[in-house]
C-alpha cells in the first residue's frame, strides 16, 4: 500500500506543478496581452499625438488672439492718456490765456501776437495747439466776458413780479391782506 500512496502523491504533485507552471505562463502572457493594450488605448484616446497637436494649436492661437486684443487695449490707452493729457494742456493754456486777455487786437492797434513783424519774421503768426495764438485769446476772453454776464444775471436783483425776477430761496412769502406782517391781519394769504 505503501507504493500505491506513494504513486498518487507523486502524481498529484506533478498535477499540481504542472498546473502552477501553466498558470504561471498564462499570468505572463495575459501581462504582455494588458501592457500592449494599455500601451495602444493610452496613445489613441489618453496621450493622442495628434489631438496634443490639435490643442497646442489651437492654445496658441488663443495667445495670438489674446496678445492682439492687448496690443490694441493698449493702444486705446495710450490714445486716451494722450488726449487727456492735451486736454489738460489745453485747459490749462485756457485758465491762463483768460488773465491775458489784455493782449487781444483791437480796431485801432493789433496785439503782440497778431504783430505784422513777428510774421513775417516767423512765416506766420504764432500758434498753440495748431491754432493761432490771437484767436485763441479772443475766444478765451469772450468766454470770459460770457461768463462774468452770467454771474451778474444770477446776482443782479430784480423787482418782484418782473420776468426772470430771483425767488426767495425761503420759499413763498406770507402776506396779509393790509399788505403788512403776517399775524397784523385776520387773514392770510400766500403770495408764489
């Protein structure tokens, strides 16, 4: 019996490694069959060549894109810093021009800036802003002199019931009927 058991266990331990040996080969090639698989579906559908390709393109044309829409932002900047600044330039050779408005020709005897000499001398009269200084004094001293009217219109009193007479900044006035102080008479009136 002994030689009997002793051949079935030799059997089936040579079943067995059999068996691991098979196993272990398949578990080689199922690796080799996963690893070109993986291999091919992260080049197609992960890291595709060509659709990095696609992408890059397509970011730098975004960056172009992008890079256009600042250079020309920029551009208008510089343009509005520009003509804020020759306005500024502008507004304040007109504050100063208004002080100057003794400098003007008259009639009888042109201005130092309208001087038949100076242009003659220069090829021109002289300018500012590409306009001619004497015409540049005389529209800043009209405005003036427009303005200085206004404000004497504002503050000039009129009589009341006139056209464009000032009303009282207190609103409208109480008045009797004797013509006196309220509170003289019984009755009262409001007079706008």
């Amino acid at each position: 019996m002994r030689g009997y058991r002793a051949r079935k266990e030799y059997v089936r331990m040579l079943q067995e490694k059999c068996r691991a040996e098979r196993q272990e080969y398949f578990d080689q090639v199922a690796t080799k069959i996963q690893r070109v698989f993986r291999g091919w579906y992260s080049r197609k559908y992960v890291a595709d060549f060509y659709e990095r390709k696609r992408y890059l393109r397509a970011i730098q044309e975004k960056n172009e894109e992008v890079a256009k829409q600042l250079g020309e932002f920029e551009q208008q900047q510089r343009t509005l810093h520009l003509q804020r600044t020759e306005m500024g330039r502008y507004s304040r050779f007109a504050s100063a021009a208004q002080s100057l408005h003794h400098l003007v020709s008259t009639q009888t005897q042109p201005g130092i800036y309208a001087s038949p000499y100076q242009a003659l001398r220069q090829g021109g009269p002289p300018t500012v802003f590409g306009q001619p200084v004497e015409m540049l004094l005389e529209e800043s001293a009209k405005s003036l002199i427009r303005q200085q009217q206004q404000q004497r219109s504002l503050t000039v009193p009129r009589k009341p019931g006139t056209p464009g007479a000032a009303r009282s900044p207190a609103g409208p006035q109480l008045r009797t009927s004797s013509g006196g102080l309220p509170g003289a008479g019984a009755s009262r009136s409001i007079r706008r």
